[in-house]
C-alpha cells in the first residue's frame, strides 16, 4: 500500500464517510447542561445496544452497567459524583464484571477488561450525539456509597460514570494537540 504522506483532514474524512459515522465521531463534545425531558425508552436502546456492541479483549465482554434514570436515585448518586456537571437525566455506571474472570487471570488480562469498558463507554457517548443527545464522561466519583446506593454486587468494579441528557445548550468543540504532534507515520521520529 501506497504511503500516505498527508494524515486525512476532517474534511476529507467526512466526504468519504456516507454512513456519517465519522461525522459523529469527529463533532461530539462533552455536554455537561441538559433539559429536564427524560430520555425516551427506545433511545435509551439504541445507546446500550451500541455500548455492547464494542469490542472486548477475547470477546469476554467483561462488563456490566446500570443505567439510572428513577430522579430520587439520580440524585443520590450525584450527590456522591463531583465531576457530574449539570443535572443529566440518565446515568449510566459502567463497570469491570471480576467474575468473568479465573482464579488464574491476571492483572493484565483484569486491566484489559477496563479498557473494553471505555470502548463500550465511547461507543455510548457516540450513540448518544448521534441521535441528538449530550453526555459527559465521568471519572470524579465515589465508588463505595454509589455502589451501597445501586446494590452493586462485590465483583463489579465500578470504572467510569455517563452523564446524558438532553442538551440545553450547544458545546464549545475542544481543542485537539496537532496531529502532527501525536501521529508519525512507520515509525517515531
Ligand atoms: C476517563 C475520563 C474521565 C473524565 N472525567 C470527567 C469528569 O469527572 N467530569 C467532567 O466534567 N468531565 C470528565 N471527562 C470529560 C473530559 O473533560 C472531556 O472529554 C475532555 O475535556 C475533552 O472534551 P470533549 O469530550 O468535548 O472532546 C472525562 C473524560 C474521560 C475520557
């Protein structure tokens, strides 16, 4: 294969992308105001159907989430969630599943399964914008009292909440480093 001397603007991208898969890829940005309208049963669907259709290390698919929308318990969870901005009116608990694990497992094979969940999380936050939500990634959380709150058994390890909602206002898009910072092409120099 011919060597790619110019990395794919955006631009570029989006022309070559029919399906607009890469279109919402490349304009979600974390959404941290939303409305009060609940988010409708079937969207709700669409977003957990798209979270485990991510891949996982083995297919092991190690993984569990609880998706809270009843506001008493939202409420008690943000209570103990100090990166959640804004009042969401979903939050999803994404979590390591330990008991898809062996005795004989070890810290790699555990550590992969946490980057399978962030693969289901960002597959989450893309099905969200595409059908017209906002979410929020959110590590800044209590494990211990939203575990006790949520009845979450031993062997889940909670990994990362979701804030979603409706949004109030349109995000400011973040700013990216160059890619000509990040990305080198075979080999780093
Ligand atoms: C692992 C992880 C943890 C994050 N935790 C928080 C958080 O606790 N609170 C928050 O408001 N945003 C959180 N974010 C969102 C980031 O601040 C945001 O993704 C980043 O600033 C880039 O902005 P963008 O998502 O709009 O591109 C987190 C993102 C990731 C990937």
């Amino acid at each position: 294969m011919a060597r790619r001397s110019e990395p794919p603007t955006p631009q570029t991208a989006l022309h070559l992308d029919p399906t607009g898969v890469l279109r919402a890829i490349l304009t979600r940005s974390a959404v941290r105001s939303y409305t009060a309208e609940p988010v409708p049963d079937a969207m709700v669907e669409s977003m957990v159907r798209a979270m485990v259709s991510a891949p996982s290390a083995s297919n092991q698919q190690a993984w569990a989430f609880v998706v809270v929308r009843d506001p008493v318990r939202l409420h008690s969870v943000r209570s103990f969630a100090p990166g959640v901005i804004g009042e969401p009116s979903l939050l999803l608990v994404a979590c390591l599943d330990h008991s898809r694990y062996s005795d004989s497992d070890g810290a790699h094979v555990r550590r992969q399964g946490k980057l399978c969940v962030a693969m289901a999380v960002e597959n989450f936050l893309l099905a969200a914008h595409a059908l017209g939500l906002g979410a929020c990634p959110v590590s800044s959380f209590l494990p211990g009292p939203i575990r006790l709150l949520l009845n979450m058994p031993d062997h889940l390890e909670l990994i990362l909440l979701v804030a979603a909602g409706h949004p109030a206002t349109k995000p400011n898009p973040s700013t990216r480093r160059d890619l000509d910072e990040v990305v080198r092409y075979d080999g780093y120099r």
